[in-house]
C-alpha cells in the first residue's frame, strides 16, 4: 500500500510577489542638486537611483540603456533642451515615465510638457515637500501638476490653456504708482493731467518718471508709450 503523501507546503513569504524598488534616472546640469535629491531619494528604501545625467543628451542616453520607472529631467538642460530631450526619450523608450524639474514654469511650458508625455512636474523650491509624492502619484497612474495630484488630464488641460491666454504681465521692477503713470504716459497725459488724476505734485510726478525710464532702459515718453505697448504693460483698448 503506497502511503500518500502530503501536498508540499510552500512559506507564505516565497508566494508573496516580491516588490522591486522605483528605478530612478535623475538628469540636471548642477551636481549639487543631483547629490542632494540623490541623498533624499536614498532615505527611502522604495527608490533606488540608478543613473544620472548633466546634459540633455546624456539623458537620452541613460534612459535608453537602464530603462527606468522614473526620469527625473532637468526643463532647462545644456546641449539639448529638456523637452528636446524628452520628445527623444518618448519616441525611444515611451514606458519611462517623466517629472520634470524647473525652478520656473509657464502655463504653456507645462501644455508642451504634457503632451509629448511628462507625466508630472516639481518645482525646485519644493524638492524636499513634492517630489517623493510625484513620484509615487505619477508610478500609480496619476499625474503631479502644480503641487498636487492630478487624475482627470483633460480638466486640468482645460485650466491650464485658459491661463496660458493671458499673456504674463511684466512689470520690470515698476511700482503700482509707476504702472498708473505709464498708463497715462500711453494716454497721452501732460505731467499736469498725471498729477491732477492722483493728486500729486508735478515734481512727484517728475520723480516717477525718471524712475521709469531707468527701470525700462527707454529716455522719451515716445519710447515709454512704444515700450509699454509692446510689453504688455497697459490693458488693450477695446
């Protein structure tokens, strides 16, 4: 009589699927700020950084080789311009997934970003707060724009080509008074009608515009008029 045997009984912990670290390309052209979000990054056990870049091409040529879960991708890169280098990235190795680093961004650099395929960007200046939290919303699926996860694209799409329409106002370092008196310098106004408009004297009035006119680098008020029309420094007429 053969005696049966039990079925083999294997430990819970060789069944469980073992879960593998974010693998992290980290491209930026200043080496402090590779070590020092290297060093972040390694508190955590769940990241391991296992590349890194200082130019737009060396990017490329990371990513292509080690393929990781996460590029970390400088906008502003030498050699080659990170969505430059991004748009190569995609066409090469569209899995990765992109953050975007900048210390600046516009509404429509971001527009750009997201679609040839970023899938989130961190502001330098909240490194420390941000970026962990990106890299684990844009790995579960999600998208990290302005601070905060993002699950509907299309919507946040939405809100952001509706500022991308305003163009940005510059005000080169201009006072709000300052800002008054160009308005009325485009208007035509004498330093008479500038000073009756705010109550001011015509020596106040003087005073603003030379300090205009060095902040703008222009010395007529024809050239102040031309300048402020140019930059956006006064509301079109309708």
């Amino acid at each position: 009589m053969t005696a049966r045997t039990s079925p083999a009984k294997h430990s819970t912990a060789a069944s469980r699927p073992v879960l593998s670290n974010i693998r992290i390309v980290l491209a930026d052209d200043h080496p402090v700020v590779r070590i020092g979000v290297r060093n972040m990054l390694q508190i955590d056990e769940g990241f391991d950084v296992v590349g890194d870049a200082g130019d737009g091409d060396e990017a490329i040529t990371q990513t292509l080789e080690l393929l990781p879960d996460i590029l970390l991708l400088d906008l502003n890169m030498p050699r080659l311009p990170g969505l430059e280098a991004m748009r190569s990235i995609m066409s090469g190795s569209p899995a990765v997934k992109i953050i975007l680093l900048t210390s600046t961004v516009t509404p429509q650099q971001i527009i750009e970003a997201l679609q040839i395929g970023a899938r989130g960007i961190v502001l330098k200046d909240a490194l420390t707060d941000h970026l962990t939290s990106a890299i684990r919303t844009v790995i579960s699926g999600d998208y990290w724009i302005g601070g905060k996860r993002v699950v509907n694209l299309v919507q946040a799409l939405h809100e952001l080509t509706k500022q991308a329409a305003v163009p940005e106002r510059k005000t080169f370092g201009l006072t709000p008074r300052e800002m008054d008196v160009v308005g009325c310098i485009v208007e035509g106004c004498s330093n008479r009608d500038i000073a009756k408009q705010f109550t001011l004297s015509e020596e106040t009035v003087k005073r603003h515009l030379s300090n205009i006119f060095d902040k703008t680098g222009v010395s007529t008020r024809l050239e102040l008029a031309m300048f402020a029309i140019a930059h956006h420094l006064v509301a079109p007429q309708l």
